[in-house]
C-alpha cells in the first residue's frame, strides 16, 4: 500500500526542491521551486498554464477560488516567472537574476 504524506508550504521533497502552495486553480494545487545551476525554476502546475494567464493575472480556468488563484499568479509572477519563460507544458520556469529563462 501506497505512503502518503500532506505536503505543506516549504516542505523540501528533497535537497533543493520545495513546496509552493498555489492554491486557487483546485483545492491543494501546489507548485515546486526547484534550484537548480542556472536559478530558480518554478513548476507553476496548473496556476499559470499558458503566457496568457501570466500577462492577464487571471486564470479563466479556477474552478475552486478566483482571488486565490489570482493570487497565485501574481506569487509566480514576483518570483520571476514571465510571460516568455512559459513552455508549452503549462509549466512556468522562472529563473534568477543570476542565470537565464527558456521557455
């Protein structure tokens, strides 16, 4: 049988890589900020799902809580994720200052 184990806000899923809460979207979305060599990377699930949703503040497709998942894009979006460092996964990587976006 299956472990399962409630992971909050901060928790380290292993060296490097922690648990965002980006409620909103669905009850318990969470998103991971991942360090990695060039920065910060932020898989923002289903909080920003396209460059649209990042440029608007807005996810059109919250089907739980509408300010709470607006307030998870603009979290994203003060973490450095951007329109351009979308990828066609619906997943968002945001880099630091230090290293250098894809998308």
């Amino acid at each position: 049988m299956p472990r399962i184990q409630v992971l909050a806000e901060g928790y380290e899923v292993m060296p490097g890589v922690r648990v965002v809460e980006l409620g909103g979207h669905s009850p318990g979305s969470i998103g991971l900020e991942v360090e990695t060599d060039d920065g910060l990377c932020v898989l923002t699930g289903d909080a920003i799902h396209s460059a649209a949703v990042a440029r608007s503040g807005h996810n059109p497709l919250a089907f739980w809580d509408t300010d709470q998942a607006d307030a998870a894009i603009r979290r994203c979006v003060d973490s450095g994720v951007t329109p351009d460092t979308i990828t066609r996964s619906g997943f968002a990587e945001a880099r630091s200052s230090t290293g250098t976006g894809s998308g």
